[in-house]
C-alpha cells in the first residue's frame, strides 16, 4: 500500500466502496482491511497488516474469516476476489485456507508493473444482491 501513495486518504477513499475495519491490540494497529464492492455480488478484499500479526496469528485469522462470512452474507456476495504478489507465497497459501482458490497470474497488475495473482472465494449458488 505504501507505493500507492497516502495511506489515510486512499483509507478515506476506500471507505466509500465498501465496508472497511481496523483491528487494535494492544493500543497499537494489527491490521486494516475492507471489500470494495466493484458491482451486485461481487468485491475487492484489501488488507495493511502490521509487525502484530505474526505474534497473534490466530486472532488474525478469525478475524478476517469472520469478517468476510459477516460481510458476505450481509451485502450479498457470491464472489470476493484479491491480488496477492507473486512473491509472497505466505499470503497466498492462508488465502487459500480462507477459501480462497487461486485463479492466475496477472503480469504488469501491481503500482509498479509488478506480477500479481488473482485468487477467489466464489460460492456455488448465486445469492440476491443488497444495496
């Protein structure tokens, strides 16, 4: 996210397309994520993390698992797609614990023409959108 220019305002910016939460311990941050909804049904899951999540995996992943059965149900989504760098394997395999299933690579997709993967988390039945 730092390569995308002011953390705050994009934060601000992304709080318009969808749903979004902070998670402190501690009184400090763990970590920031959200959904952007592109359209009915389907949406962008985004995330910041910090050097907290390591020490407190477990909460981490509740957390967002939680999150993304709540937000799916509520604004009836049958697609939550993400882009995950080709390099950070970690994040790609706990997607997939979420899931999520990888669906490819997508060269020249990063801020600075990096390669990035698409994974998705897709239900099998189609679900009424609500706005």
């Amino acid at each position: 996210m730092a390569v995308l220019g002011d953390f705050i305002e994009r934060s601000k910016q992304y709080l318009q397309f969808g749903p979004a939460c902070t998670w402190v311990i501690k009184e400090r941050i763990m970590m920031c994520a959200g959904l952007v909804q592109l359209w009915c049904g389907v949406a962008e899951a985004w995330m910041v993390t910090t050097d907290l999540v390591p020490q407190y995996p477990l909460a981490f992943h509740r957390a967002i698992s939680k999150m993304l059965t709540l937000h799916e149900k509520n604004m009836g989504l049958w697609r939550i797609q993400t882009a995950i760098h080709w390099k950070h394997q970690v994040s790609q395999k706990w997607v997939q614990h979420l899931g999520f299933r990888r669906e490819g690579g997508m060269p020249g997709y990063g801020p600075n023409g990096d390669t990035y993967i698409r994974f998705a988390r897709v239900k099998k039945e189609n679900i009424s959108c609500h706005f």
